[in-house]
C-alpha cells in the first residue's frame, strides 16, 4: 500500500548511505535508524517517488561528498567554511542562480521561485517586469545579497545593500 512504497524509497535512498558500516554495532544502529526513519515516513505526506528516481535523486555529486572532512563534532560554521573552499569545476553550478535553477534543478524536477526573466547575457529586465507591482531583482552571480530589490504593492520593502552599505530604500516608489 500506500507506506510500504514511502518506507521502501526511505529505506532505499538511506542505505546507499550505509557503505562505511564496519561492524555489527554499526549495522544495527544503521538499521535502528532506517526503521526510525521509515517510520516516521509512513507518518508524512510525502511524494512518492519510483525506486529508480530515488536512487537516481540519492546520488551525491564526487566533488560535494565531504564525508572524510567531518564528524559529529562539526559545526555549521566549520560546514560552511568547508564547503565554501571547494573548488571542483562541477561545483560553479551552485554560484549562478541561473545556471543552477536551468542545469540541476529543472532537470530532476524540483520547483523553484517563479522566474519572469532570466538571462547571464541581457541584463535588460524592465520590459519583463513593466505592469507588475510585486517582484524581486537580483544578480545571479555571487553578490553576497549586495543589488536585490525587493518590490512590493509598488514599494521597495527593504533598503538595499550596496557595497556593503545599506542604501534607504525601504517604504519607497
């Protein structure tokens, strides 16, 4: 039914990430978490999904498994730190909004902010926006949120930042 196919997708997808089990203990531990986990599962509405896809979905890029640079004592900020030094080519990806939303996530199906204008060639955006009173523009390439305006009911909701200085916007046409 219905929770046998979450259980097994859960069940599935945590396993391939059981490779480095050693020892019995492990194991059971392991398993004492896929059986926690399928069924809190079972619990959930969740989307189901073909075994196929899960395995396919489950598959974590060679370049972001950061597995032999952390434990249970890491922190976020150590996660950050980490993460922010990798350096392989396939990794460019997750710095342009662009490039990210059209190569890895429209691909595997994953729904993202509804978009009126996209481009890393044309940064002319007015015409795509013209008539509209809500919406957000931002740069697509690391910025660190410097440029993003946010537009609501016709106002800017928030003051911009702009080389590192807050620019009063907010409240303004």
């Amino acid at each position: 039914g219905h929770g046998v196919g979450t259980t097994w997708s859960v069940i599935v997808s945590s396993c391939l990430d059981c490779a480095d089990v050693r020892t019995e203990e492990e194991a059971k531990q392991e398993l004492n978490m896929l059986l926690t986990q399928a069924e809190q599962a079972t619990e959930l509405r969740a989307r189901l999904r073909s075994v196929g896809d899960v395995v396919r979905l489950a598959r974590v890029r060679t370049s972001l498994n950061l597995r032999e640079f952390i434990d249970a004592t890491t922190t976020y900020e150590e996660l950050m730190t980490l993460r922010q030094q990798l350096d392989a080519p396939d990794l460019r990806v997750f710095e342009d909004k662009i490039r990210l939303r059209k190569e890895l996530l429209q691909p595997v199906g994953v729904e993202h902010t509804p978009t009126f204008y996209m481009s890393n060639e044309d940064p002319n955006f007015l015409d795509h926006i013209r008539g509209r009173d809500s919406f957000v523009v931002k740069p697509t390439h690391m910025t660190e949120s410097e440029h993003v305006t946010v537009i609501r009911d016709g106002r800017h909701a928030f003051d911009v930042k702009i080389n590192g200085e807050a620019t009063r916007m907010a409240g303004e046409l």
